[in-house]
C-alpha cells in the first residue's frame, strides 16, 4: 500500500485526485493540507510515501515546503550518524549536493558540528 499526503490551496483540486487516487486499492490518502505549513505540520506526526505537492500556494509554496523537507530528511540521517557519502545514496543526491546541504544546516542552527546541529535540532523539535 503506497500512503499519499495531498498538498494543494484549492479543495476540488484535492478532493478530485483523492477520488482518483482511491480508485486503487494499492493507494491509501493519509492526509490533506492546504499548504506547505500545514503540510510540514502534518508530517510531524506521520511518514507518507508520496507527498504530491502544489507549486503555487499562499503561506509556503510547494518548493519552499520541499526545501524545508531536505534540511530535516538530512538532519534525521546526520542523528543515525551517516556519513555524506552514506546520506547522498539514501535520497539519491551526490555527495557534493549532501555537503552543501550539510553546511547550510549547520549556518543556518549557527553550530559548528554536526553533532551540536543535531543537538539543536532535537531542542527545537526539528528531529
């Protein structure tokens, strides 16, 4: 069974590719949100296999959801205490794009480590 977060400002817009995606019975539609916030708030508390996601939306779009997405999905391999080598086959980036994220993860929580990024992290609630 393949879990499906729905992300989009317009509710027919939603309502009409649940009706589609629930046609299957290999897709089960977790949740909905209305935008990029919401979305991230519901992925707080549940793990989707897809999240199809709306490029346009007020609040966060869906690129912007997407890009808070990497620097969690990345913050969550560095607690596991993978390598950039290690994190870059997981999700399928190169090793160099991984050290980029890394770096931008540790500016933006203003530490100098890894170890102290993940430390951070758990103190806001990010992992």
């Amino acid at each position: 069974m393949i879990s499906v977060l729905l992300v989009d400002d317009q509710n027919l817009v939603r309502q009409g590719i649940r009706s589609l995606l629930e046609i299957s019975d290999r897709v089960r539609v977790m949740g909905e949100a209305s935008n990029g916030q919401e979305a991230l708030e519901q992925l707080a508390c549940m793990a989707p296999d897809v999240i199809l996601l709306d490029i346009q939306m007020p609040v966060l779009d869906g690129i912007g959801c997407l890009k808070k997405l990497w620097e969690t999905e990345i913050l969550r391999y560095l607690a596991g205490g993978l390598s950039n080598r290690e994190i870059a086959a997981a999700i399928s980036l190169s090793e160099g794009t991984v050290k980029n994220h890394v770096s931008n993860i540790l500016a933006k929580l203003d530490v100098r480590d890894r170890t102290r990024a993940v430390l951070k992290a758990i103190d806001y609630g990010l992992i």
